[in-house]
C-alpha cells in the first residue's frame, strides 16, 4: 500500500503572514488522514511554519538543499539546516532548478543522497519538456533522468515527482492517460522497489482535475504549486486522492 501524498512547493511566493494565515485556514478545513500533507514554503520560513502547523499533520520541506553538509557556497542552504530547522523532506531536481540553475540528473542525485543523510525524504523531479514530448522522447528523457536522478540514493527513502515541465504553471494539465503512461514506465523501471515507491504528479493540478489524476493506479498523489497557496484548494486537492493506492 502506498498512502498517498499531497505537497505543495510554494516556490518564491507567500510572506511570512501568508505562511502563517495558510495553516490558520488549513486548520479550518477537513482533510483526510490517509493523505500524508506536506507543504514546502521558501526556505527563509521553514521555522515559522513548522511553529505554525501547530499540532496538524503536515509536514514541512524545503525546496532545495545543497549536496554538501557545510561550506563556502554562498546563498545554498544544507539539508542537515534543513532537517535541523524541522523539515522533514527536501524536493530536489526541480525542473525550474534544473534550467534556471543547470542542475544535471548527477547534481540532483548527489543532492538527494544529502537529503537522506540528514533524515529527509528525497523528492526527485523529472518531466520533459514540450519539444521533448512532441519530438516522442517523453520515455527516454524520463527514464535517463530517473537513472541518473536516483544514483546512489535509498529507494527506500524516495519519492518521485513526475511533472512534465509545459504543464508547470501553464494551466495546461496532463491528460490522465499522459500521467499514467509515464508513471507506469518509471515504475517498471524501478525494479525489485517498485511497489513502495510513490510517484506524484505535478503540473496545473488544481481541485477540478486532481480526482482524475489521482485516481490512475500509479499515481500517488500530486506536487502542487499554484493552487497550493490557498488552503481551501490544497485540501480540496488532498480530499480527491482515493483511500489507498494498492501497491
Ligand atoms: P503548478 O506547479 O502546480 O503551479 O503547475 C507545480 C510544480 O512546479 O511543482
């Protein structure tokens, strides 16, 4: 059985009052406990919303982390920072971070090692690009950047993010059977870890599409940007994911 999993990576957006007032709304709201919750704020307000979540089950992550534990590397932040400041998960390999810091699949591999040896989950995005999936390279550029991605790393420990980079804040969503057909091939190709391994989807998940998404079998819950900056719409998303992903 994989539970399901909905996180919101809130990238550069809410102020500290905003981060504050989303778990005061979020506390309103009924959400199902079969759903693990896991927000990702801007690493400045791990703290704040790690005070904030109060005694609700959501966890706190961060959006990034370095692959090394201390050093000269000005403006990065380390997953022991990370997991030391209450953050319980680290996405890495996100596609933004990906072209806008040219991160390459050996970069996000080493990054989420880090994050599992400071206690944190890895979350590993992968997704290809609109020239890529119109060239019919969506599977091998998925699949390459999975091997590469998961080198080294715990699968035990991991989650993947499959969020195909045109549906990212475009509005344009996967269809279900988009989603489904690559989550289905990343999951044959992780082998003998297969069954455990939860792959979310990401990519214009919104409270009138996440039924569909989250109902196709492999795919295990969502990484959900814009519309995870509202609380109502976050739980609305989190109430469409079924009682249980068989495994
Ligand atoms: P979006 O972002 O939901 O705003 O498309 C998803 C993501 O980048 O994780």
């Amino acid at each position: 059985m994989r539970r399901p999993f909905v996180c919101g990576n809130w990238k550069m957006n809410q102020s500290l009052t905003l981060t504050r007032d989303f778990f005061t709304a979020l506390g309103r709201e009924s959400v199902p406990s079969h759903v693990q919750l896991g927000i990702a704020p801007v690493a400045l307000h791990v703290t704040t919303a790690v005070a904030a979540t109060n005694d609700q089950t959501v966890e706190i992550g961060v959006q990034d982390c370095h692959a090394s534990e201390s050093g000269a590397h000005t403006g990065d932040l380390s997953a022991v920072m990370a997991r030391e400041s209450g953050a319980t998960f680290a996405i890495v390999g996100h596609s933004e971070r990906r072209q806008n810091h040219k991160e390459t699949s050996e970069v996000v591999a080493a990054k989420a090692r880090a994050a599992q040896a400071a206690g944190l989950t890895a979350i590993v995005c992968v997704g290809e690009t609109l020239a890529e999936r119109q060239a019919n390279q969506t599977l091998d550029i998925v699949s390459a950047q999975v091997n590469g991605s998961l080198d080294g790393v715990d699968r035990s420990q991991v989650v993947i993010a499959y969020e195909p980079v045109w549906a990212i804040g475009t509005g344009e969503v996967a269809t279900p059977e988009q989603a489904q057909e690559v989550h289905a091939a990343i999951r044959q190709q992780l082998g003998a870890d297969r069954a455990n391994i939860r792959i979310l989807y990401g990519g214009s998940v919104k409270p009138a599409n996440a039924s569909e998404l989250l109902s196709c079998e492999d795919i295990d819950g969502a990484l959900v940007g814009g519309a995870s900056l509202d609380a109502t719409s976050f739980a609305a998303i989190a109430r469409a994911a079924p009682a249980s992903a068989e495994a």
